[in-house]
C-alpha cells in the first residue's frame, strides 16, 4: 500500500459507491497501492484481486464515474474534513483495527489528547440512575483529562456528552449516519455543542441515512477510538454489549457500573462484570486499569499503549524476521517468509497498520 497519502477525491469515489466497504477498500488498497490505482484498473485485473466478489468488481468499475464534486464541495460549505486512512491527520487508534476506516468526515476538530479517550455507552431507555451515573462519569473523566467517546444516542449516549460537555472536557461522537443530517433529531444542538468542543465523525458519506446496519459499525469506532469502553446501563441483548465484546477483541479495557438486579436495563452490565469487564463504582476504578490519574497521566497512559503494537501473527514474525531497512518486493517476500501470496499480503497490511512496515513504489515494503 502506498505511503503517500491518499487523494481524498479517489476515496470519495470508493465511499459514495454502493457495495463496496472499508475491507473490500482495503483489499484494492494493498492489490494497488493506492485509490487512485484501483479506480483506473480494468475489470480483469480488478477481478485478480484476492475474494473480490464479480458484483464488487463491477461497483468499483463504476465507481470511477461517480462525481466527488459534489460531495466535496458540501463538506466543505458544511465545514466538514475529510479525512483518508494514511493521512497523519487519521487517528492513530484505529490504525490497529481489523477492519479501519478508510475515510473518516470530522465536524469540529481532532486532537493529540483524544488519545487519552474513555468511551461511554448504554441503552437508548435508561433509568433516571442511568442517566445520573452517564453523566457523572463523562464528567469526572473529562475533569481527569479524557476525552470522553460516546455515539450521540438519545438515553446514556447522551447524558455521557452533557456531562463532558459540562465539566468543560472534550467529546467525540461517532454517528451511525451522515453528518448532513444528526439522529436523534433531537440531539442538533447538543451536536452543534459536541463539534464546537471537540467533533462528530463518521464514515458514511454525507447524506447517508441512519438505518440498523449502520450502526455496529459505528460501534466498532466508539471502541477502538479508546483506551477502554464504560458500559453505564445495557440489556443483555444490546448495542452497547456489542460495543464492549468489539472493544475486547481489540485489547482495550471494558468497565461496567452495575445496577439493580431486577432491572433489564442492568442485566448486560452485570453479564459483563460476570465475564470479567472491571466493576465501576468510582473513577478511581477506572484509573487503577488503564494507569491515568489526571490529564498528564492519562496522556502518557494513552501514548503508551498506542506505541506499543499488537502481538505479531506467526506469517508476520515470518516476515519481520526477512525485512530490513533496505526495500525488498514482494515476490521475494513471499519466498523468503515461504508464504502465499494472499498470506502475505494480509500481514503486510497488519504490519503496515502497525507502523512497523512502510511500503514504496513497485510493491517493495521496507521496516521502518
């Protein structure tokens, strides 16, 4: 994949397309090397690409006639960004997905210190204790110097944002729609609020509408946009369950603030805690798992356990052990390390994600 960033007009094309999503992206990432490459292969060598289904490969022939123009210019009259996966702007969290993003839309602004961020979630139809617990612990971990990470849902969504919001910290929510258009209606300000003291992101083009599908994706964004995931109150049957077992597999930490155990809206919470997620009584609790006592801490917490990379795959140590400074393609890749062709490729990609690969031009990856 190329080191370069990005034209975000190529990748505009890939997200208006219809049928195509962040893994197929990916795919035409690491086959080509770029968007731009990808829009202008033929069907046939669109058709090589490694389980790209005939459907896919047409969608993305078609794609290079959609008109990002559009699309671009409303962004902009917005004053939405548009950001690609390989910009430096993108960020740094979600690198380490399985599945990332491949452009992200930001109403507000990003910042170094959105590293140190908690994410809150719960159930749409909380208790008034719910409520109360939401916006207690967006404050104090605003207070404690976190960005506080929720999906602008209407119930614990929302009361984690007010209580961010209230205690002057920094907020990020991740929309399960286009930014165009914020769902719940009734959260337009507090949205306006939310991009004005930190931002709104989403992945779907602009006028995308909120719809069911959309949203265990957004789901996996709340998650691996923090060091850890604080479920408030959640059925045992909920988005919010999803949003902490996405949050495991990607090694963050899960919190769960139990409740009344007559009450459905604790019984995810308490499925939780019984799996192993760290009871939350306190912020003290939460500290003591992911080490941040206070803004510098959290700072210092959340750069550590970015910088450090994911356990490596046995076909990526394969290939690490093969790689130096000195650029080597592919081809000889795959005999050295003795792998296939599609088993490198996918671990050329993880290590690339990791930022312990970078590739140049001509298929030629190089440690960095």
């Amino acid at each position: 994949m190329s080191s370069a960033v990005d034209s975000v007009e190529h990748l505009v094309r890939l997200a208006l397309a219809p049928g195509i999503g962040s893994v197929t992206v990916h795919r035409l990432l690491r086959h080509f090397g770029s968007a731009e490459a990808a829009l202008a292969a033929s069907e046939k060598e669109l058709a090589a690409v490694a389980e790209l289904r005939q459907e896919q490969v047409q969608a993305v022939s078609q794609a290079r006639a959609l008109d990002p123009r559009p699309e671009l210019e409303e962004a902009e009259r917005l004053e939405i960004s548009l950001i690609g996966w390989n910009d430096p702007a993108f960020p740094a969290p979600l690198r380490t997905m399985y599945d990332p993003p491949f452009l992200l839309y930001v109403k507000g602004t990003l910042t170094a210190a959105d590293l140190a961020a908690v994410s809150v979630v719960g159930t749409r139809y909380p208790t008034r204790y719910g409520v109360e617990q939401a916006e207690r612990f967006g404050g104090l971990l605003a207070r404690a110097g976190f960005t506080v990470v929720s999906g602008l849902a209407r119930g614990i969504d929302t009361a984690a944002h007010r209580g961010a919001l209230a205690a002057g910290g920094r907020t990020l929510a991740v929309l399960g729609c286009g930014l165009a258009h914020v769902y719940p209606l009734e959260n337009v300000h507090l949205a306006a609020d939310i991009s004005r003291q930190g931002a709104l992101i989403s992945e779907f083009p602009l006028h995308t509408p909120p719809s069911r599908g959309n949203f265990p994706r957004r789901n996996r964004i709340v998650a691996g946009l923090a060091l850890g995931v604080l479920v408030v109150e959640a059925p045992e049957n909920s988005g919010a369950l999803i949003t902490a077992r996405l949050a495991v597999d990607m090694g963050r930490d899960v919190f769960a603030v139990p409740g009344r155990i007559d009450q459905s809206q604790s019984a995810g919470c308490h499925l939780l805690i019984r799996e192993g997620a760290t009871l939350v009584r306190s912020l003290g609790d939460i500290l003591a798992e992911i080490g941040g006592k206070g803004e510098n801490d959290a700072s210092a917490a959340a750069d550590e356990s970015f910088r450090r990379p994911p356990p490596a795959s046995a076909a990526e140590e394969r290939i690490l052990a093969v790689l130096s400074r000195d650029a080597m393609h592919f081809d000889e890749i795959c005999a050295a390390a003795d792998l296939s062709a599609a088993e490198t490729a996918a671990a050329l990609l993880s290590l690339e994600l990791k930022h312990l690969i970078r590739q140049h031009p001509g298929r030629y990856f190089a440690k960095i």
